[in-house]
C-alpha cells in the first residue's frame, strides 16, 4: 500500500500547527462508532497468524494511529474514502506482519524494552518522526528541542480541553513505537546479509569480457495458428512442468460486474445552467461593492480577492476572460462537472515576481500588540531617516531565518504570501517601506525589485455543482435492482447485459483482506459477498460511494486457492499462448535442423543477419537484435566455440540461431583492487535493500494466516 510509504518518505517534510483535533475526533467518530460502539460487534477476531488473534479492538486502535499520522504529515487534510481504504487495508498488513515477527523476535530472544521506547520519544537522538513534530521546533534556533516535549505533555490539556489532543499525542507515540519494531526486525535481517567475493568477481568479470554476434531470429508467425493445436492436457502438462512458477500464495477471484452509475442527468444539468443564466443580469449591472456578498449567496466556492494570471488561472477558457474589458461577463460554461460564472472585475499591470525584505516585529510577554505596532513603527521612521535596514533587521527581527541576511526573503509569487503581506508587495513600487500586519505580527516590508510585469485581472467566479439529483438516483437505482431481480443467473447475467445495454467489467486478484478493487474503489462490502459467494453466483445491488456513488452487480467468475495455478477463463488464454509459442518454436527448430550454417539459415527462412558488437552479458537488450537474454548468456557460454552455428534457441517470440565471432577482455584497470571492493559494496547493499522490500511479502507469505471474512469491514 502506497500511503503509510508515503507518511515515512514525506514525514520530514510536515509543517504547520499542532494536529487537526476535530478533525481526527470526526474521522474517528464516523468510521467506529454507531449502535453497536463497534465496527466489528461481537466478534471475536479479524485473523489468526500461525495460531495467534488479532483482536478487532486492537485493530480499531491501531487504524487511529495510522489516521492521526496521516492528518499530521498532510496538515489536517479530510480523509476520503480512498484514503481510509488504504489506511484500514494497510493497518492489517502491518498487523499480521507483527505478529509474524514477534514469534521470531521470541526465538530470537530479542525485544524492545521499555528504556528503548523512552528514548524513542523522550531521548536527546529519538526516533526521526518525533524530531520533525512542529511543535517541538525551537523557534529561535529552528531546531528540534527535546526539552520541548515534556512542555507540550504539560500543557496540552490547556491547548484542548476536550482531551483530543492527548489522545491524538499517545496515538502518535504508539505509531512511532510500532515502526520501531518494524524497522528493528528488517534491519537485523538486512544487516546480517553478506555479499561474497566470488559474487563481485563474477559481476566484474561479466563487465570485463565482451562478444560480438551474427544472428538471425526466426519468428514465431512464420508458423500459421491453425497449425498448431493446443489442447487441454497441453495446457495442464505445462502447468505441471512448471509448477514452481505457477504458485499462487494466497487465494483471489475474480469477478464480472456491471455499473450503474449515478451521474447527472439531462434535467440537472439543464438546472445547474438554469440557475446562473437566471443571475446573470444582475452580475452584470451589479456594482463592485455588492460582488463578494452576491458570490456568497450564489456561489458553492467563496469569493477570492485575488487578481489571476494565465499561471494562475488554469482553465481552457482563460482566453475568454483575462484581460477583457471590464464588467465584461462570461458564461454559464461547464468545467471540473461544475457550471461557471465569471464577471472581470479589474484589470492592472502587475509583476509577476516581487524580491523584499522584512523585519517582523511579534507581540509576546512584555509587549502587548499595541506596544509592537508603535515599536514597529519607531523602526520604519528610523529607516525612514536613513538608519540601516539589514541593521535593524539583524537586532529586531524575529524572523530569524532571514535576519542575519538583513530580512531578505528572495523573491516570490503573487499568492505565496499571507493575503495582507502579499498586497502590499504587488500593489507597491520599487523603494516603497511599509508596516503591514498579519497574523505573525506586525512587518516593516520594503519592496527592493518587481519583475515580467503582465496583465493582471480581479475576477467574481460563481459556481454551481453539476450533481445528480435525488430523482436522477432513484431512476438509476431502480434501473440497477431491475436487473439484479431479472438477471440473477449465470446465463441471465450476461442476457441482462444486451438487454438493458449495460457493458460487463472484470475484476481479478481480488484477495479477502482487500478493502479496494482495482477500477472501482473502496469496495469491501463486495470483497466480503465476493469471498461467501459460490462460482457463477450473482449478488444483489450493491452501493459504491466512492469516487462517485455506482451500483454494482457481480457475478462470481473464478475462484483460485492457494496452491498450483487452476486454469480457468481467465487463466487460460495466457497458457494457452505460451505452450502454443513453444509449439511453433518446436516447428522452426525441426524445419531448420539439417542446415549446417547461419548464411543457409537466413536464406531458407528469408531473415536477414543482424549483428551485434562488443557488447557484455549486462546487456539483455541489443539495438537491432532486440530482447534475446538467451542468446547473450549463449554468446559468453565457454563450451560454445567460437564461428561455430550454435543449435536453436528459443526465445519468446521465435528461435534465434548465432554464430559467436569473437570474444575479448578489456584491458585491466590499475584501479582493479578499489573497484572491486566498490563492486562488493554495491552487492550487499542491493541484496540488503531487495530483502528488506520483500521480507514483508514472504514472512507473511510463509506464515499460516487465516482471515475472517466477516469480520473485516
């Protein structure tokens, strides 16, 4: 799963206040409580992992961890469906990867103790994630302040009153916690892999020695299908001969589906549009004091102070708008599934970039807010009568990122900075020195450069949502029980797909701990009939919520257990055309085995010679030749000699035959001794990185875990 990855690649770049408390109250609210105070009721398990339980309040517990981290490390943003899917699907696998390590760890002798724990949050070196924690930023230096958290610990109650934020706190603690253990196990296993020389000597001989070819590759289409049969027992011996490939670890199906989904009809676009044309009178002739209260009353997005550039204002209408004249009123026009309408309000040249410098004076303890604008004020009049700028910027500034550069802060777009800064800078000139506040106090600003003045216009943008109605549902939904009540058979699912013109979808690789499905989104209401149902069942009309609400019927079309592969519908094809490659392959080789040279080769089958030189064996890939790893292993193969036609080798798609005509060793680097210990390096590292991405997958893998497919909602 992609978003815990995410949270421990991008944690470092967390920024902000302290976590959203509401939010998480709500998140946390919405996805586990209800009537029965449980998502999981009375049951007594989700999985087993060789014999042990995973205690569905467990699970409840660790998926807010995983929430609350996620909020932090995306600054409080909502958590969609999609998002809680992966987070519940992710919180699992991690959940019985633990339990897979922990029977280790006990082997082993080997735990996390209590000192480790507090120095993973409370130490001077503690976990990574701990240390990018905003509020543990000393403000002064910019760094991370162990003394800092046990302030915040005291003080939180007062920060929030409702205890969310302890919660929130102690959530993030046991997260932290938890990927310690992770993090412990893979790199004892990783640290205890060793690359051995005759690896890198191998590798390096490989890289020193290289060939050249003649070739010619006869391809497969020269035999035409219906030469080649392909039975059943064919299918079933390849199978067998290769069983080793051909493992499935855990059980999947796969489905037929079909969707009806709930979009707007006719009717609601024609009101959505209706609604705008019926304002758009008064936009026009309304005057611009009136515009940002009439925008709130008529718009779904609030009014924007903002004057929009062709950067800024991405839409493929932006010809049409920017810079006409003003008043000039545009639309209704549909874009993003909303309908638009757009009044220019005011046009102006306007720098694209503004280069400033600031000095930010901040109320505290012992200078109250009025007492920090007088004082901020002193310091303009200062300046103002010639006092040095960097000066006072390096002695008062509070912004202590740029204070020692004499509060220069580069140069920035329009709409990067607070709305009041942000003002100021673009609506000045060059030399102009003023006190603004925002919300970090109060800044002398003095704009030093404006560059790629452009035209700038100030727009009122109405928007209404194009969605369906409550009557454009119902009409759908009826549509959809109409054919889970007419077409609930094997055969009549697909008679109901021509009847009532409706396309069928596959879904395969459908696994029971799944809470998505690839093409339709969070979906684990139908993962759960998927793994009750019976081959060829077709449920009921089940609801999709998201991207968009769909009603799904499905039919149950294949069902694969853990073990050797079961060829069905959907396995079958993919077979078929490997054993039906070989067969032709078989062809070619018995159609050519009496010639004696690669020129007689080429004549006979009308192929040209292609010719590769001075390549090694790390080249799979060769321009003219193609893809032909077999031939390049053959061509540095010692007991094949060289000018001499090698038997027929069989690729994926034709028989390749080849004449080695020389190979040749590079001269030896004097350099050999270093680069040999760096070839080694290079190995260990990437068979310690390569394990430690699939240790996950193949611990789990051998484990006997069993999952209770009703329990998992």
């Amino acid at each position: 799963m992609a978003i815990i990855q995410k949270i421990r690649d991008k944690y470092a770049k967390v920024a902000g206040g302290v976590i959203a408390v509401a939010l998480i109250g709500f998140v946390i609210n919405d996805a586990f409580n209800g009537k029965s105070g449980s998502i999981f009721g009375n049951s007594t398990s989700l999985a087993k992992v060789n014999g042990q339980k995973i205690d569905p309040r467990d699970y409840e517990q660790r998926v807010r961890e995983y929430l609350t981290v996620y909020s932090i490390s995306n600054n409080g943003k909502t958590v969609d469906d999609n998002v809680r899917a992966q987070i519940n699907e992710q919180a699992l696998r991690d959940m019985i990867y633990e339990k897979v390590i922990d029977q280790q760890l006990d082997k082993l002798g080997i735990t996390i103790t209590a000192k480790e724990e507090k120095e993973l949050i409370y130490g001077t070196n503690p976990s990574p994630m701990v240390m990018q924690y905003p509020v543990f930023t000393n403000p002064d230096t910019h760094m991370f302040d162990p003394s800092r958290i046990k302030l915040y610990e005291q003080q939180m109650d007062q920060i929030d009153k409702t205890g969310k934020e302890r919660e929130n706190w102690t959530n993030f603690k046991s997260f932290v916690i938890h990927q310690y253990k992770l993090q412990k196990f893979n790199t004892l296993v990783s640290g205890s892999l060793y690359a051995p020389k005759f690896l890198a000597e191998f590798k390096m001989q490989n890289a020193n020695e290289m060939a050249s070819i003649r070739l010619v590759k006869v391809p497969n289409t020269v035999i035409p299908d219906n030469e080649v049969a392909v039975t059943d027992a064919d299918i079933n011996a390849y199978i067998e001969k290769n069983k080793a490939r051909y493992q499935i670890d855990e059980a999947v199906r796969g489905i037929d589906y079909v969707a009806f989904d709930v979009v707007p009809s006719k009717e609601d676009t024609l009101t959505a549009q209706t609604a705008l044309t019926k304002i758009k009178n008064e936009l026009v002739s309304l005057p611009t004091t009136e515009i940002p209260s009439f925008v709130s009353r008529n718009s779904e997005e609030a009014y924007r102070d903002f004057y929009f550039t062709k950067k800024t204002f991405k839409s493929p209408y932006s010809d049409s708008i920017l810079g006409k004249a003003e008043g000039t009123v545009f639309g209704p026009y549909i874009e993003n599934s909303s309908y638009l309408l757009v009044k220019v309000l005011e046009n102006k040249s306007m720098a694209d970039s503004v280069k400033a410098q600031h000095i930010l004076i901040q109320p505290h303890e012992g200078m109250d807010d009025s007492a920090a604008h007088k004082f901020a004020d002193s310091l303009k009049l200062a300046i103002d009568k010639g006092a040095s700028f960097d000066s006072i910027a390096h002695n008062f500034s509070a912004d202590k990122q740029n204070s020692d550069k004499g509060g220069d802060l580069g140069y920035f777009a329009y709409g990067t900075m607070v709305p009041e800064f942000n003002d100021i800078a673009f609506s000045g000139k060059i030399g102009d020195i003023k006190v603004v506040k925002t919300q970090f106090g109060y800044h002398i600003l003095r704009i030093t450069d404006q560059k790629d003045f452009e035209t700038a216009t100030k727009l009122a943008i109405i928007v209404k949502a194009l969605f369906p109605s409550d009557a454009t549902e119902t009409n759908i939904y009826t549509k959809a029980t109409e054919f889970a009540s007419k077409y609930n058979t094997t055969k009549g699912f697909e008679d109901g797909q021509k009847a009532m013109n409706v396309q069928k979808r596959i879904a395969d690789n459908i696994q029971i701990h799944s809470f998505s499905i690839q093409g339709l989104g969070p979906s684990r209401e139908l993962v759960r009939w998927v793994y009750d149902a019976k081959n060829g069942d077709v449920s009921g009309v089940i609801k999709l919520t998201a991207p968009n609400t769909r009603y799904i019927i499905a039919k149950l079309t294949n069902i694969q257990e853990k073990g050797t592969l079961k060829v069905n519908e959907s396995s079958k094809p993919m077979i078929e055309s490997i054993v039906k490659a070989e067969k032709k392959a078989d062809k070619i080789a018995e159609k050519y085995k009496s010639q004696t040279s690669i020129d007689a080769i080429a004549q006979a089958s009308g192929q040209t010679i292609l010719t590769a030189d001075s390549f090694t064996l790390s080249n799979a890939y060769l321009d003219k030749v193609g893809y032909e790893p077999k031939a390049i292993g053959y061509a540095f193969c010692k007991t094949n000699k060289e000018n001499t036609l090698s038997p027929a080798l069989k690729g994926k798609d034709g028989v390749a035959y080849m004449v080695v005509q020389s190979r040749v060793a590079k001269a030896v680097n004097p350099n050999e001794g270093m680069i040999f210990y760096q070839q080694q390096m290079m190995e260990q590292q990437q068979i310690q990185k390569n394990i430690t991405n699939a240790l996950q997958e193949m611990l789990v893998r051998k484990s006997n875990v069993k999952y209770y497919n009703d329990n998992i909602r």
